[in-house]
C-alpha cells in the first residue's frame, strides 16, 4: 500500500486525530496566552520581577518533554490532562517574555502624555500600552503555536489526543506493513496544521493590529 492508498484507507481515523490535535494545541495556546498576559501586567513595571518570570518560565522550557509528561504521569494520570498541562507550560516562556518586551518598549511619552491629559491607569493600559504591544505578544503567540504543534506528537507518550499516535506507531512498527506511512502521514498532516495555524494569525494580526502600528 503505497502513501496516498494508506490515507484513503485511513481517512477518517486521520480526520479525527488531526482535529484533535488541532483542539489541544488551540486550547493550550490560549491558555498560555491568558496565562502569559497575566504574568506580564503583573511584572512588567518591574525589572527584577520580569527577570525573575521570564527565568521561571525558561526554566520550565528546559525540561525535556519526554520528562515532563513522565512526572505528570504520577499526579495527573495518562490521557489528555499531562498532555495539556505539558503544553500549556511550554507555550508559556515565548508569550510572557513577548508581553514583558511589547509592554516595557512603549513609548514613556506616550504614556506620559496619556496620564497627562487625566486617562487612568486601566485606561493607558487597554487603549495605549496594550494596543501598541500587541504585535510583540502576537509573535509569541505564534512560536508558541509552532512549539506546541510539535511537541503535542509527543503527547502519545501518555496516550494524548492527537497524530503523535500515529508516529509513535510508525516508529514503534519499522520495518512492517505500513510503518513508514503512518510515520508520514502524522508528521505531513502536523506540517499543515502548523502552516494554517501560523496563516491565521498573520490575519488576525492584520485585523487587530492598529495600522499605525504595522510595519
């Protein structure tokens, strides 16, 4: 059974899983984004408190994966919870140092000038700071996106949701029927979810960025 065959074979099994994976890696992303913002209002005006997320969460980002979804085993048992804990935790460090960059690199003036003319705190915050660092945080985002897409394949390793079953499988079966194509088909199908993930957020961003602000 040559490549395309085992696709038509397998279509709706490989539907399925791509959904899946698509579901996980979404919803880990925007856990971290809403995790990693609120880390970012929160130290962003210090430099020693910035310092100290960003290393947390870069200290996180060095665990090896297969590790990672190893501890969590204990605790959080296999399946879809380690999955998503391990990939919410690595799409943390892009996010929070993007927030903590795009917000610290608006302009003081502005702000100055804002709180001059009796705007409050909240006020520069969501119509000045956050706007002007939302291409920053965006960028971020999208690292995330690509770092979850690949390490969500590894999530099988605890019976996670996703294509990373199909590699494993392949992997597991080399030399027998069908081992490469499955092997395949799961890193060909992530590539794609990666390129039309990474294709809507450069049209979110240009829905949502300021046109003064793109470059």
């Amino acid at each position: 059974m040559n490549f395309w065959e085992y696709l038509g074979s397998r279509r709706e099994r490989l539907q399925f899983e791509t959904w899946q994976h698509a579901s996980m890696v979404f919803q880990c992303v925007l856990a971290a984004l809403v995790l990693g913002l609120l880390i970012g209002l929160a130290v962003y005006r210090s430099g020693r408190l910035s310092a100290l997320a960003t290393s947390t969460a870069g200290v996180v980002f060095t665990v090896p994966s297969l590790a990672l979804l190893g501890l969590l085993i204990t605790p959080l048992g296999l399946g879809v919870a380690p999955s998503v804990v391990a990939l919410t935790l690595y799409s943390l460090l892009p996010i929070v140092r993007n927030t903590i960059v795009g917000l610290s690199g608006v302009d003081r003036t502005l702000v100055d000038a804002a709180r001059g003319i009796g705007m409050t705190r909240t006020a520069i915050l969501l119509r000045i700071e956050l706007p002007l660092a939302w291409p920053v945080i965006l960028t971020g985002v999208r690292v995330s996106t690509q770092l979850a897409m690949g390490i969500g394949a590894i999530a099988a390793y605890v019976s996670g949701p996703g294509l990373g079953e199909q590699i494993f499988s392949g992997l597991a079966r080399l030399g027998g029927a069908n081992a490469i194509n499955m092997t395949l088909a799961g890193t060909v199908l992530i590539i794609i979810l990666a390129l039309l993930f990474d294709g809507c957020f450069v049209l979110i961003g240009r829905l949502t960025t300021p046109r003064g602000v793109r470059v």
